[in-house]
C-alpha cells in the first residue's frame, strides 16, 4: 500500500488469525479498520468507479455459471487472490 493509505476488512472467510507486522501499519502512517455496515450511497459510488475504469477489481478466476460446483471448490481452497467471477451466456 502506498503511504497514508486505508486498508478496510470485511468478512475473515480465511479465518480469525493473521500475522502483521506492525510497523507496516506505523511506518507507512496506514489506516486499518473493519467495515460491517456501509453506509447506503457506498456501493453505487463503487460500482460508478468501477464502470469508468478507476477501479479495476482483480479477477483471480471466471467459470460460466453451468460450472459453479467447481468455482466453489476452488474457492473452498482459498489459494485465490482476487475474485471469483461466474459469468452467464
């Protein structure tokens, strides 16, 4: 992350426990904190972003939906970085 920037977590689909080193957060001045609630103008705004290209979301995988059984298992493996995309014909 850049210096000054944010990191929000939502979700710990990967489970409780991480290792951080600290002085990440503190040399860099970065910003750490848990979302559970957005306020409701923040998901519009997001998909406004991403539809004019300033935010790009990394896609780790994309499977049409007729082979959602395998997407799910690879999900399941969580040796993904990114998201996993089902995509209808």
């Amino acid at each position: 992350m850049k210096p000054k920037g944010r990191y929000a977590v939502s979700g710990a689909i990967a489970g409780a426990d991480v290792t951080l080193d600290l002085r990440t957060l503190y040399l860099k001045d970065l910003s750490f904190f848990g979302c559970t609630v957005i306020e409701p103008e923040v998901f519009p705004n997001l998909v406004k972003r991403i539809e004019s290209g300033q935010i790009k979301p990394l896609v780790a995988m994309t499977f049409p939906l007729q082979q959602i059984e395998q997407a799910q298992l690879a999900f399941m493996e969580k040796k993904h970085l990114g998201k996993i995309v089902l995509t209808l014909d």
